[in-house]
C-alpha cells in the first residue's frame, strides 16, 4: 500500500459524503490514506509535514478549476513532503508554472493511463549527482619534469629599415626667457595694481560704521515692538494700564487712542446727500446708475443694486410698501 495525504478545502466540511467517496477511491487505487488536514492548517503551519513521506497526495475542493486559488508557497511545501515519483492530484493546470518552478512534471489527462491530470514529483539530479559522487581516496604523483640540456632557443631582432625621424625641442636664450619673465612680471604687478584700485573707490563710496547699522537695527526693532511700561506705584513693567490706574498711564494710553482715532477721522470719506441720491429713480432728475436698469426688476440689477427685491418701477414713481404689497 503506498502512503497517502488528503488535504480538504474547509467548504468540503458540509458535504462529508465527498470525503468518503475520495477514500474510496484511493483504497481502489491502493493507496491508504494516513493523514488528513484542512488545507488552512497546513497554511497557518499549525500543521507540519513531514519531508519525503507521501507516495500521493489529494486535494479535494468544491472550486471550479478556471476559479481555484491555491499558494504557491503551499505547492513547495506539499512538495517537500512527498517521495521522489510521487503523485499530486487536485490542481488544475491553471499551476503549471509553479508546478514546474517546484519540481514536479505535468502529466496531462491523455497521457495518465486513466488516473486523470495529475502532477509527479521528479529527482532532483543536483542532489542525485552530489549523492553519486564516490568519495575514494586519490593519489597523486608528482610528474617528473625533464630540463632541456641543449637549452637555448634563439632570438631574433628586427631591423627597421625605415626609422622614424626624432626631434628635439628649440632651446630659447637665457637672454629671451628673462625678458619673458619680466614682461610677465610686469603684467601681473598691473593686474594687482588694478584690482586694489577698484577695491579702494568701492571702499571709499560705499563706507560704513558697524556702530550705525547696529544702532539702525534696534531702532526699528524698538519700534516694531511693544515695550512694557514700568507702573510707579507696584513696579511691575505692564503692557496695559491696570483698572484703578492713577499713576498717569491709562491717560497715556486713551491719549494715544484718541489720536489714531483722530488720524483715522480724516481719510473717512463721507457723501453728500445728492451723490447719496445719485441712483434714486425716486426723485425726478436724478441721474441713472451706471447700468441704467434698476428701474427694470431684480433679473436686469446688479449685485449691489439698493432695489434687489422690490418690483420694477417708472423712473420718478414713489417707492412705498403700497406698492409693493402684491408681491407681499
């Protein structure tokens, strides 16, 4: 009898008349069923199997094949556990890359002798060839190396019958290379002449003391800050007057007060009752607004419009809740 593993989809549990029917078949294929595991048991590895232990293995589903989900970290595993030849059957050929990857060979439907598609674990020939090597002892001798008595082999020297012409560089004076060096001298001497010339006006023009732009610094930033004011009677530096201030700085500050409201008062712009009544269609005479179509309702007025909500009019009519107690 050769060894057999069943692994269950969980959603056979509900039908058990599959699980015998599967037995049933194994035992006709004399194959004996020793262990029996739910395929999340052996996901979750709460369940171990044992390395090269299995001659079949089956997996049972209610999954169609173009629909089964299957780990290919689990084909490895069940893999691992079956002998060298072993069969695999369950899986459709939706795996055959990773059947393939995890050493097995697909055995198609017509070429299974009736035992339907199925996979076959094959040897491993990386592991058969490590296993095959013998591990005799080797002697090994030292070759004996003769040297040659007549030794010399010979040399030979190429003539060149056309050499390559040479060239040596002209050697200047020592009178011409001093005047060179003092024309370069003198180059350099006006080039740092000039560049301490241009440093010394910059110097000049733009001058300033580190005491004037320190004391500029804290200046605007006194001004920019609020400074607390020392109150006379409890000493303690305040931004804001106290309540029963009689020390003179609540007068400070609503004198302060007074003239920003003062400052304020004279850029308020103020109208004059006719530019006020510019637009009032109220009153004969008066000019229009710049649309001319306040008179016409609220679908013709601007956004701004004094009339938005109250009917069309006539230009002079009186506008007054009479009026408009229709819409009311």
């Amino acid at each position: 009898m050769k060894n057999g593993l069943l692994i269950i989809h969980p959603a056979i549990t509900t039908t058990p008349e599959k699980v015998e029917i599967q037995k049933n078949l194994a035992e006709s294929q004399n194959v004996n069923i020793d262990n029996q595991y739910l395929i999340t048991k052996i996901q979750d590895e709460s369940v171990s199997l044992i390395n090269d232990n299995y001659d079949v293995v089956y997996y049972l589903t209610p999954e169609k094949l173009e629909d089964m989900k299957f780990s290919e970290r689990l084909i490895s595993t069940i893999g691992k556990s079956m002998k060298i030849g072993g069969q695999f059957f369950g899986l459709s050929d939706k795996f055959k890359l990773n059947a393939l990857l995890n050493g097995f060979i697909v055995i198609p439907e017509e070429q299974s002798e009736g035992l339907g598609y199925h996979w076959v674990k094959k040897e491993d020939k990386n592991s058969s060839q490590a296993a095959a090597v013998s591990l005799a002892p080797v002697s090994l001798k030292k070759k004996s190396i003769t040297k040659a008595t007549n030794g010399k082999l010979p040399t030979f020297v190429r003539k060149n019958a056309n050499p390559l012409p040479s060239f040596k560089p002209a050697v200047a004076s020592q009178a011409e290379q001093h005047d060179q060096d003092i024309d370069d001298d003198e180059g350099v001497d006006k080039n740092k002449q000039a560049l301490l010339a241009s440093l010394l006006n910059n110097s000049e023009q733009e001058s300033f003391s580190e005491k004037d732009l320190i004391d500029a610094r804290v200046s605007s930033a006194r001004e920019d800050k609020i400074t607390a004011v020392e109150c006379i009677h409890t000493g303690v530096k305040r931004k804001k007057a106290c309540k029963d201030c009689s020390c003179g700085l609540k007068e400070e500050e609503e004198a302060e007060i007074d003239g920003v409201r003062a400052a304020q008062d004279r850029v308020v712009v103020q109208f004059t009752p006719a530019e006020l009544t510019e637009i009032d269609f109220t009153i004969e005479g008066k000019k229009v607004g710049g649309c001319g179509s306040c008179t016409l309702g609220d679908a013709f007025r601007c956004d701004g419009c004094p009339y938005l909500g109250l009917p069309a009019f006539t230009p002079g009519q009186a506008i007054n809740l009479t009026a408009i107690s229709d819409d009311l």
